[in-house]
C-alpha cells in the first residue's frame, strides 16, 4: 500500500476458484473487481470475495460496478444506452449501483466506480439534471455507508465532468482516470485533462488507446505504450497533483496476448514510477 501501486483488473471466475488468484500471479496486491452483473451482489458472496482477498493477500480499491439492461460502446448508440443517462434504464440502475455501493461496504472495500454515460455538453439539456439528481442518490448511499463514487471516465468531457461532480455536490466524489478512454472517446488528452479534474483523481485505469478515425466508433485500445497515452507525463503530473491512488492496469482483449500485454504493462509503468518518486518535485516537470 501507499503511492501508485500498480495493480491489475480482475472480475468473477466461471470456475469458483479464488477471485484474486491471477492478480497474484502476476506478483501484485492490488485490483479494482469488475462486477457487471447484478444478481452476484449478494452478502454470500460479498463473504467469498472478502476471504479470496485475505487468502492471496490482495486489496481491493474499488468495485468496479456495471449494470443491467444494454450497453452499446459505440457513439451511435451509446448515448441511449450507456450509464444513468437514458431515462428508461435510469431508476433500475440506481438500485444496482446503490446495490454495488450496500456490496462494496460488505466487501470492506472503500469505493464503487461506474461510467455515468454520455452526459450531455449542455447544463440546458433536459436530460442534464435528471442524471445529476441520479448520480447524487447513488454517492449519497455510498455517503452513508462511508464509501465513495468515483466517477470512470471517458464519455463525458472533463469539464462536463467537473460540473457533474459541482452539481452533485458530496464530499464522498473522485474519479478514476481511465487514460486511455477520453482519446478512445475523442473527449481529451488525458494529460491536459489533469488540469481540470486531477485534483478529484483518486484511482487509475492504466491503459492506452488511439483517437477515432471515424465518426461512429471509439478509436482502438492498444497494448500500453503503443498508443497516445504520456505516461511518463501523466505520473509526473498526478504526483505533483499530490496523487497517492492506485494504477491499475486495464488490458480489455482476452487469452494469453492479454497476460504478455499486462506483463510488459507492468514492467513499463514501474520504471516511470519508480523514477517518478526517485525524482526531486521541481525535476518531475516535464
Ligand atoms: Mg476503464
């Protein structure tokens, strides 16, 4: 524990086996659990979870929290589909999201993330307030059960962002940085979106990616350090921001390219931390 440990996904195995076992193969100890299906956040298994995570010695951050009903990642059909956003998924996703937050709190573990979904540019936008009023009822139950939302970003640019987290107005509210996501999305340069946002930056994705070619779909997400993301900038940046979070690493294809993608991700990102902190304040800037 303690300044940007590098950490790695992880979400519930089809096998029954112990959750955090991977993580711990890769000679990590900490993970933010991906949980997309409601119908597991029950108190059993929040037991299970718990024990898995003593056993392996590995500390959840964050769960990570999806939510029922469709979720299409494109730019077409995103916006009605994604998130606290669309009207006719909106009360059903509060009760899972403050279902997670009720999990989370079981599980011991100090937060729950999600994505909000496209909120709209414009504050006028009658879908605006509905989804703020929205985000409020799920960070207050987190409040309550001394928890925290962070918000997951990319569909939202950071601004849009910063007067979500503004209107909503709750001491428990960050964000968890995914680097790749605002290029994916095309909102920003996750570097310059630090300005905005970084001082609410309490956990991160770690992953990379390419802008959109296209109108219609997100750009593509790439192995880390072969995309647009400036991670030796980017840590620079959050630790003088005073960042103290977790980096956790996000590779979202599967099999054994998945693993040697991870392991490279580790090796790279630990250099650039580790000369990250080695360095005095004033030689960070770059
Ligand atoms: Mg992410």
């Amino acid at each position: 524990m303690g300044a940007m440990e590098i950490g790695v996904m992880s979400s519930p195995r089809a096998d029954g086996g112990n959750e955090f076992e991977l993580v711990a193969k890769y000679g990590l100890r900490v993970t933010q659990f991906s949980i997309w299906n409601p119908a597991r956040l029950t108190p059993e298994y929040a037991a299970k979870v718990k024990a898995d995570a003593a056993a392996t010695g590995v500390r959840i951050a964050a769960i990570w929290a999806g939510y029922s009903g469709p979720a299409k990642w494109n730019f077409i059909e995103g916006p009605a589909t994604l998130g606290l956003v669309p009207p006719e998924y909106r009360a059903q996703r509060v009760q899972e999201l403050k279902r997670a937050a009720d999990f989370a709190a079981w599980c011991g573990v100090p937060a729950i993330i999600s994505h909000c979904g496209f909120v709209p540019e414009n504050p006028g936008d009658p879908l605006y307030a509905p989804t703020v009023a929205a985000t409020r009822e799920v960070a207050q139950h987190c409040l309550e059960r001394g928890i925290s939302f962070w918000f997951e970003t990319g569909q939202e640019t950071p601004v849009t962002l910063l007067r979500v987290i503004e209107d909503v107005a709750l001491p428990n509210l960050g964000v968890n940085l995914d680097t790749a996501n605002l290029i994916l999305y095309g909102k920003a340069n996750p570097l310059d979106a630090l300005d905005v946002i970084g001082i609410y930056v309490r956990n991160l994705h770690a992953k990379d990616g390419l802008y959109p070619t296209n109108g219609r779909q997100l750009g593509k997400e790439v192995p880390i350090g072969k995309g647009k993301v400036n991670f030796r900038k980017i840590i620079a940046r959050l630790h003088e921001l005073g960042f103290t979070g977790d980096i956790i690493i996000e590779r979202e294809i599967k099999g054994p390219q998945q693993v040697k993608d991870i392991q490279k991700a580790i090796r790279y990102l630990r250099r650039i931390i580790d000369r990250t902190l080695a360095s005095k304040q004033g030689e960070t800037k770059c």
